[in-house]
C-alpha cells in the first residue's frame, strides 16, 4: 500500500474561480489519488495564503464529468467555457464561504483514468487497512474522553 503522505497518482492543474469582484482568477491546484484512501480524490488549492485541500469522492468526481453530481458541501456537474471547451464545474460551499471553479474536463479525465488504473472500480476494498481504520477510530475516541 502506499504511504498516506505520498498519492499513487498526483496531477497538477490549473483551476479557474471567480474572485470577490467577479474577475477570473488561475489557482494552481494538485489533484491527488491515494491506494489507501481507495474512494476519495483530494484538490489541494495552492495560494499565497497556504494550501487548502478538500477530498471529494471519486465517484462523484466521475460522474459530475457527464452529469450533475453530488449534495451538500460539494457539486460537480459538467459545463462548457466561454473558448467552448468542456469543463468540469466544481461547487464547494462551506461555513466560511462559497467557491465555484471550473476545470479542464480533458484534464480531470485523465487523472481519474490514472487513478482507475491504479485501483480499478471494484477493487477498491481490497486496498482499505480496515484493522487499522478501526484502531484509529477507537483510539480517537479514547483520546477525547
């Protein structure tokens, strides 16, 4: 299995979102797949304020490429830019604020194409450390009594 702190899969892509005045602004971002973490995707926005990272799942990923996708803090549904291209749109809302950006679907498409070869769909329970996901959650608790 991989180490959490290093993804089997790592791309980084560029992702457009509207700043507080409306304008278009680049944010560098990494988009990360980890073996141990079979079912999720991390998008790590990288700013001059520190990185930011939130962890979608991978299905919701690749279904908001073809059709809206996902409830509560995060949606994704597919879109078209202003140069016509295909782009993913990715809806982030959380207690602090709203973020709507949008993505090369091309882009997108060949990251998960990695992570699917990585750990194929269906296969995905076979790289989860149950033993250990349960330790952590029971020490965890013990921890906060």
């Amino acid at each position: 299995m991989s180490d959490i702190k290093h993804p089997a899969v790592q791309q980084d892509i560029k992702i457009s979102c509207l700043d507080p005045w409306g304008r278009t602004v680049e944010v560098p971002t990494t988009l990360g797949y980890r073996e141990n973490d079979p079912y999720a995707v991390s998008l790590t926005f990288h700013s001059g304020g520190g990185d930011v990272e939130w962890v979608v799942s991978r299905t919701l990923m690749l279904q908001g490429l073809s059709a809206p996708a996902g409830e509560g803090d995060v949606k994704i549904y597919p879109s078209i830019d202003e140069d016509a291209k295909a782009v993913a749109v990715f809806d982030f809302s959380s207690p602090d604020g709203r973020l709507i950006a949008t993505a090369d679907s091309s882009e997108v498409q060949t990251f998960l194409g990695k992570s699917f070869a990585a750990v194929p769909v269906g296969s995905e329970g076979q790289h989860m450390d149950l033993d250990g996901l349960i330790a952590d959650l029971l020490g965890s608790s013990f921890d906060a009594e």
